[in-house]
C-alpha cells in the first residue's frame, strides 16, 4: 500500500530555516506528482508547493522566494527546504502524492518558528 511519512519538523526562531523530507512506499515515486500543503490552527489546509515527475515546481505566494521543493526519485524521497521562517509559516506540514486519480496523504510533521 502507498505510505508516505514526513520528517524535519519542529521548533525554529524566526529567520531559521528547516528541512522536510517525505518518504514514499508503494508507488511509482518518479511517476507521481508531489506535493507539500500546510494546515495552521482555525484555517484551511493550503497549498504550499508542487513538483511534477519532470521537476516542473508551482508555488504559494506567501512562500516563494523562501522555500524550494525538490525530489530525490533514486530515493523516493520529496523535500521542503523552508528559509527564513515566520511566525505565520507555523502549522501542520502534510506530503501528498498524486497518481493514477487518486491521492494520498502523509500524517503531517508539526512546524513551530518563534518570534
């Protein structure tokens, strides 16, 4: 079965940076489209950055500039390299893969930068 399990999250002070890694099973990882979302208490769960099996990548707004998406495929393995945080990036990080229709999603991985 697909599984998907993110790592690198945690506590950071405004200005840090942090990187999230997903880990993918049971899929055709260099196939499959990828994704970072976010959720932060009281709000949506938003779109934060995508990547294509070529290594195409679309971004937030409120992101670019600050954060890259990238992908290992040798490893199976999705990457958020999250620079110069704010306050207001603090939320539940979530990996998503898309394949074949379906979609599927990681447990998330907690992000807390500081002021």
């Amino acid at each position: 079965q697909v599984q998907l399990v993110e790592s690198g999250g945690g506590l950071v002070q405004a200005g840090g940076s942090l990187r999230l890694s997903c880990a993918a099973s049971g899929i055709n990882f260099r196939s499959t489209v990828m994704g970072w979302y976010r959720q932060a208490p009281g709000k949506e769960r938003e779109l934060v950055a995508v990547i294509t099996s070529g290594g195409l990548t679309n971004c937030a707004e409120s992101v670019k500039g600050r954060f890259t998406i990238s992908r290992d495929n040798a490893k199976n393995t999705v990457y958020l390299q999250m620079n110069s945080l704010k306050p207001e990036d603090t939320a539940v990080y979530y990996c998503k893969a898309a394949k074949a229709g379906d979609y599927y999603w990681g447990q998330g991985t907690q992000v807390t930068v500081s002021s």
